[in-house]
C-alpha cells in the first residue's frame, strides 16, 4: 500500500495532466491538420477551403503560399490577424520546431506550421470546441507504490539511432541518448531513453497491457532528474500519448527495443472514448 503523502503527490500530478488536456491551445482544442500543397492553399470557412476553419470564421481570410519549403501567410479578410502577438498581412512563417515558432492568432483560433514524415501542414485549433468541456476524464489505475522503481542511467558514448513508428505510417531514426536498468517483479528489464537538457529522461515503452486495458501503442514516462545516474522510473506516472484524445496529433511509438515482456498495471488506462 503506498503511503498517503505519495498517493497525494501522483493525484495532484494526474489532476495537472487533465488540466492540462483541456487548457487554452491544448490536446482536446485541436480542431484539424491539413497538408499544404505546393503554390496557393486558401484558409477559410468556405466549404472549398484547403484550410477549413470552423463556421463563424469569415469564407475567406487569406492563403498561405508554400513553395516547398517556406510558407507564407497572406491575409484578405478585414479580421484582424496576429503572429505572435503582432497584427500583419503578411509573413513568413516559422514552423513549430523552430526556436520561435509563427503562432497566427484570431478569433479563439490558432494555427501553425507542422513539419512532420508526410509533408508540411498547418496544424489549427479551436479553443471553442466542445471536446474541452465534454471530452470525458482520463483514467488510471490504483496508485502502486511498487511500480515506483530505482533505476540506473547509463549514457551511450553517442547517441543510438533507433525505427520509431508515427501514427503518419513512417518509420523514423531517432537518436537515443541512453538506456535504464531497473528491476521489476525480480526480472531485470531495460528501455531506451531521450535525455533532456534538465538531465530527465523521456521513455516511451509498451508492455503487455497495451490495448486492454491501455492504450494500444504505447505509453509515455518523464522521470525527474537523474543524479548521476540514479533515478527513479515511476510507472504511476506512464500516460497515454496525444493520439489517444485527438486524430489531428502526430505521435510517434516506442522502438522495439521498448517493448517490455510483462504487465505495467499502473499509470493511465485507455478506455477508448477516441
């Protein structure tokens, strides 16, 4: 049985992540994904539009031109349109992974540029959506201390490129940074992980829940900070990935080499509202 100060801390830490689900630009407001085409992609409510927003936007607000790799936002409609902040007519567009990605901003929307394995899109929200308020809440299992377990750290001298599937069908090489080894129900188990500049470690795993009761692809884990080393692995914490609250998110999945051999009966459960 865990112990009552920890419980606490992994339901205040569930109840940010849901939070977090429903907040302002987040998971549940995306309302599209759309892939440009070279030349002119007109943006409106219009039913024609390459960019389709919802139906109080103006038929036509603008285009975005793309050339096959810039993308440039020009604006007709009277609707006064911001990037990042600054109401304009036209831009160049930075796409999200840039230091300084281009937001376009308007009436409760959101947009920018996406470059992902299929192309260059424009990724939209809508924070008027429904889905923020409705979306039924996320679940999880029991809290289970057991599953909070210790962990050893050891960075590869350079980084290992690994196959990771994305739910866009491609295969991608992703470098890995390192690996944990951990100890669960007396059977030593090792994941490959991502190592962020705060020192966590991003591990994406699979294990024999997947698709009942879990989400089918995978689950999620952000550890705290090693310290040389030595860190925890809390699998309360394992949560499923933004594709499992959205069609418009395009995560990737473990690499086989994450594929654990025995049940990880802690973290989130995924019912299959989506």
């Amino acid at each position: 049985m865990a112990n009552e100060e920890y419980i606490n801390g992994i339901e205040k830490w569930r109840q940010e992540v849901e939070n977090n689900l429903r907040r302002e630009n987040g998971w549940l407001a995306l309302a599209g994904l759309f892939w440009l085409r070279r030349g002119v992609n007109t943006v409106g409510s219009d039913p024609d539009s390459d960019i389709l927003l919802p139906a109080r936007a103006p038929a036509k607000i603008g285009v975005l031109e793309f050339d096959g790799n810039n993308v440039t936002l020009n604006v007709d409609s009277d609707l006064p349109i911001e990037v990042n902040g600054v109401e304009t007519k036209s831009a160049l567009l930075d796409a999200d992974q840039e230091d300084v990605p281009s937001f376009i901003t308007f009436d409760n929307m959101r947009m920018v540029v996406v470059r992902r394995s299929r192309g260059v899109g424009i990724r939209l929200w809508d924070n008027l959506r429904e889905e923020r308020r409705l979306f039924p809440p996320r679940q999880w299992y029991p809290v289970k201390e057991e599953f909070r377990v210790p962990a050893t750290y050891t960075r590869y001298d350079t980084p290992k490129i690994v196959k990771m599937p994305d739910i866009l069908g491609a295969i991608l090489d992703e470098p890995m940074q390192g690996f944990v080894t951990f100890e669960l129900n007396g059977q030593k188990h090792e994941l490959m992980v991502e190592e962020l500049p705060d020192h966590r470690l991003f591990i994406q795993f699979m294990d024999l829940t997947n698709g009942k009761p879990t989400y089918p692809s995978g689950r999620y884990h952000y550890t705290d900070a090693h310290e040389n080393g030595k860190v925890f692995v809390d699998f309360n914490k394992a949560y499923s990935p933004p594709c499992a609250f959205t069609d418009y998110a395009t995560c990737t999945f473990p690499p086989q080499e994450n594929h654990l051999k025995i049940p990880i009966e802690a973290g989130e459960i995924f019912p299959g509202h989506h």
